[in-house]
C-alpha cells in the first residue's frame, strides 16, 4: 500500500525586497511532496534556497505565492487552532547548534518549554518526559540542569533533536543538522535520526549540501539550482543515473574512498559563478554555466517533467 502524502509544496515562491526595486528570488516556483514516514534530502550549493525553502514550508516565512499544504490544510491560510496544531506537527533542527539554544536557559526547560505549550503534564510527568528524551537522544538525565555552554557541538545538536521531539510531531525539517559539527559526530547525528524515524515513523526534509550524507539518510533527492528544482528522483536513481547537468556535476564531486577509482574518475568541473538570484539568467537559470547550453536555453525556463518512472527533470535535453 503506497504512503499518502504528508506534506505538498505546491508552486512555492519566496521573495525578499532588498532595495529599490529589486527582489531576491530566494524560492522560485518549487513543487513536491514528503509521504508520511520518508526523507526527502533538498541539496545545492550555498545560497540556492533549501533553507528558506524549509523555512517557509514551515510558516517561519510567509510565502509570496503558491501554497504548503500539511495533512490536507494549507499552512498558510490556516486559523489560530490549526496552526497550533500545526506547529506541535511539523518541528525544526537547526544548522547552528549553539545559536539555536537560548544560553540562560537549562537543557530541561529547553526541551520542556514546548510541552508546556502543548501538553497538560504534572511536574513529574515532565520531568519523566524530558529525562526519557534525554535518554532517546543519547544522554542522560544529569544533563538536564546544565546549561548549553557546558555541552559539546555534538551534545548540543542532540539537544535540538530533543527539543523537537518533544511535542510529538509528525514532521522535522533537518536544517544542515551536521554541518557545524566534526566528522565523528556527524554519522552518530544521522545515524539517531534513522532509528527515531524507524521508531516514530517520522518525516523528515533533511537540507544538506553533503551529498554522500544525504544518500545515506533519504528516500528520494531534490536537486535545487537558484531557487528552483531542477531534478528530483529516488536516491538510487539520482546517483546511480543523474540526468540534469548540475546533478552530474555535484554527484561527480563526491569523494570515492577506492584511491585507485578516484585517481581514474573524471570530476566535472562547472566554470563560472552562480548567478545572483536578484538578477537570475533568462530561461534555464543553469545555462550560463551548462556545457550543453543550446540557443533556447537562454530564452525558455524548461519544466520539470516526469522523465521515467518518479524521476523529474528540468531539461531541454530531454
């Protein structure tokens, strides 16, 4: 039996005013959906849109147009209930570990701060709560009267996870959750998210620009160039096969622990900047840096349309 969809972007667009008529085009017309209980990973250079992207499908941004809906509710038209509950479903880990934690507060009232919200707890219910998380996440209950400074990169980030999982929800935007974080820490991180998703049956948009990170962690990959998708595939698909210029550009940088395949691999090598997205190029937004680039590119956005069996693309190629 097929999952129904959780969440669906439909035609999302986020614009920001930064000046005398001129308009960053941060989310520029994006389209997909996350069932319940999978892991959509969103990757493209720095300054693309992921985390705007998230941040909006959260509600954290109002959308310039187009629509989120979560469960069938469209996220942005919803009245005060709906979004309360909206907002104990869908749940965020932040990039920065530190910066994410208010410094003057304990681990516990961090994590307690969005049950007293949602929750109607006695004291010891709470307590019991939020010790029982600190275990999930990989700590214990002495952690709970320290504060954030007293605690490593890795500890800290644990924390966040806590802290969203502390409101039961259905949803989690992972926000580069490891990208502050040392190499050792990183697989633990994502290694926990895996079993709380296998035990909760959560979903996730895990936002990374680490590609093998996000081959290990997703169900399905959505390549994002400027603001828009421009492929979106099953993981296996996306790397064994990749068919947008830019995904066969990002995939052939990701490093082979074989040295002997890695010496013999050819790395594409994209030339040029990425465009601003105040001044994005006319038609295919990839084609001032695309070897392929024909005379259309220039002039005609392509759609993303469904090449093979849920493989997108957005391509003239094709």
């Amino acid at each position: 039996m097929a999952k129904e969809n959780l969440v669906e972007v439909v035609n999302l667009k986020k614009y920001f005013n930064v000046g005398k008529n001129k308009v960053l085009k941060a989310v520029d017309d994006v389209s997909f959906n996350i069932k319940r209980g999978e892991t959509l990973g969103l990757v493209g250079e720095s300054g693309c849109g992921k985390t705007t992207c998230g941040r909006t499908i959260l509600g954290l941004y109002d959308a310039t147009d187009g629509h989120v809906y979560f469960d069938g509710k469209d996220v942005h038209a919803m009245g005060k209930k709906d979004k309360l509950n909206f907002k104990k479903d869908a749940q965020m880990i932040f990039q920065d570990p530190y910066a994410s934690l208010d410094p003057r507060m304990t681990i516990g009232e961090i994590i307690g701060e969005g049950m007293d919200v949602h929750f109607n707890l006695s004291n010891k219910e709470r307590e019991e709560k939020i010790n029982e998380l600190l275990h999930t996440v990989g700590l214990n209950q002495e952690h709970a009267s320290r504060f954030p400074h007293e605690l490593s990169g890795g500890q800290r980030q644990r924390i966040g996870i806590a802290r969203a999982l502390a409101v039961e929800p259905k949803f989690i935007v992972c926000d580069e959750p490891i990208s502050a974080l040392d190499v050792s820490i990183q697989a633990q991180i994502v290694n926990l998210l895996i079993k709380l998703q296998n035990e909760m049956g959560l979903a996730y948009l895990f936002i990374s620009h680490d590609l093998s990170m996000v081959k290990h962690i997703s169900d399905r990959v959505g390549v994002m160039y400027l603001g828009s998708i421009v492929e979106l595939a099953p993981s296996a698909n996306i790397y064994k096969k990749p068919l947008h210029p830019y995904t066969k550009a990002l995939i052939s940088a990701i490093p082979i622990p074989d040295p002997k395949i890695e010496d013999t691999r050819k790395r594409i090598k994209l030339e040029g900047e990425v465009p601003s997205p105040i001044n994005p190029p006319a038609g295919c937004k990839f084609n001032k840096r695309c070897v392929y680039a024909m005379d259309k590119c220039s002039q005609i956005t392509p759609e993303l349309k469904e090449l093979e069996k849920d493989h997108f693309v957005a391509c003239h190629l094709y």
